[in-house]
C-alpha cells in the first residue's frame, strides 16, 4: 500500500500549518539611522562654527590693532636711527591675492567666473593646509563667492605648506563680479586671514 502525501502549504495529519517565519526588527535600522543623525549633527556644528569664527575673527583683527601713536615730543637723541629699530614680525600665513584671467577647464560650466591669483606663504614654525575650499572671494558689493572647485586650469593645490613653503594658484568663483579680498582660512575651522585683490 503506497502512502499519500498531501500537497505542499496543505496541513499534514497531526501536524497542521507550519509555524509563520519570525519577524525582523528593526533595531539595526534605527541605531544605523540614529548613528547617521549624530554625524549630521557634529558636521553641521562644525560648519557653523566655521562660519562664525570667520567673521568674528575679521572684527576682531581690526578692533585689535592699536591706532598710530603721534609722536609730540621732539626727538632730542641723535642716535635713534631707522635701521636699529627692531625688524617687523611677519604674520605666521601671508596671502597676496592679485586679478587673474579666467581659464575655463572642462568642469567649468560656461564663462561666467571669476579668478583670482592667490599665493600662501607659511611664516610659521608649523605645517599649514591648504585646499581650495579654504578660500572665499568677496566682490566690491560686498557678496561672498565660495570657491567653485576644478572651474579654473590654474586652480591653487591641495597641499601641506611646511614653515617658509608658499604656494601659488587660482581661487575661482561662480559669476562674474569685481574681486575686492580674499579670505583664507586654515582649516574649516581655524583663523580667517583676509588680503585685498591688486
């Protein structure tokens, strides 16, 4: 005598349905998605930051340097002389920003640019950054242009300037306007160094 089998998904004598497959949760999601929240979070401060420290360190170089002292008293020592005067102290990153042509690279999106020849001296005893998203441009108007990335063929390095390296390169932005200062700031977060455009 053969045995019969009932069709497959259909209960079997003694036995009855198969048990439903266990559910997932979704614990992984909700740690991966919390996870990503924090990073959002600590990215977001940090630009913020940046933001803010660049313009509080503009108001604060110009509120820090001394006025010009006049000088009343009539200078009676003949031996004073210019050239014993103690040297300047350079500042410890030195930018000189001057008007370039724009050099349209196969990025670039149409003419619409404007450039800027900026060169970054290191005076300090420490190692600088420097990347193009470190620069901003802000025009006569007084509108800030963020540096637009790989628009110009001459666009400056990203490189690590050891003490007394400089570096040489072009800080695009997007439109065409007249440069008035560029702002350098090393790291996103660090201290705004500001030069006017020759």
């Amino acid at each position: 005598m053969s045995q019969q089998f009932p069709p497959p998904g259909q209960p079997q004598p003694g036995y009855g349905y198969p048990p439903p497959p266990p559910k997932k949760s979704g614990a992984g999601k909700i740690v991966g998605f919390s996870c990503l929240g924090i990073v959002g979070l600590v990215v977001l401060l940090g630009v913020i930051g940046a933001v803010l420290d660049g313009g509080s360190s503009d108001k604060t170089a110009k509120d820090a340097a001394p006025p010009a002292a006049a000088t009343s008293a009539p200078s009676k020592a003949p031996e004073s002389k210019p050239s014993s005067a103690a040297p300047e102290k350079k500042a410890a990153v030195d930018v000189v920003a001057k008007k370039a042509e724009f050099k349209k690279s196969i990025i670039a999106q149409g003419d619409a640019y404007t450039s800027v020849s900026v060169t970054i001296t290191n005076n300090s005893s420490k190692p600088i950054d420097v990347n193009p998203l470190y620069f901003a441009i802000t025009d006569t108007n007084g509108t800030k242009h963020m540096a637009e990335l790989a628009a110009d063929e001459d666009q400056i390095a990203t490189v690590q300037l050891a003490p007394g390296e400089n570096v040489t390169g072009a800080i695009t932005g997007k439109g065409a306007f007249t440069a008035k200062t560029v702002t350098y700031t090393d790291g996103l977060i660090g201290k705004a160094i500001r030069a006017d455009v020759s």
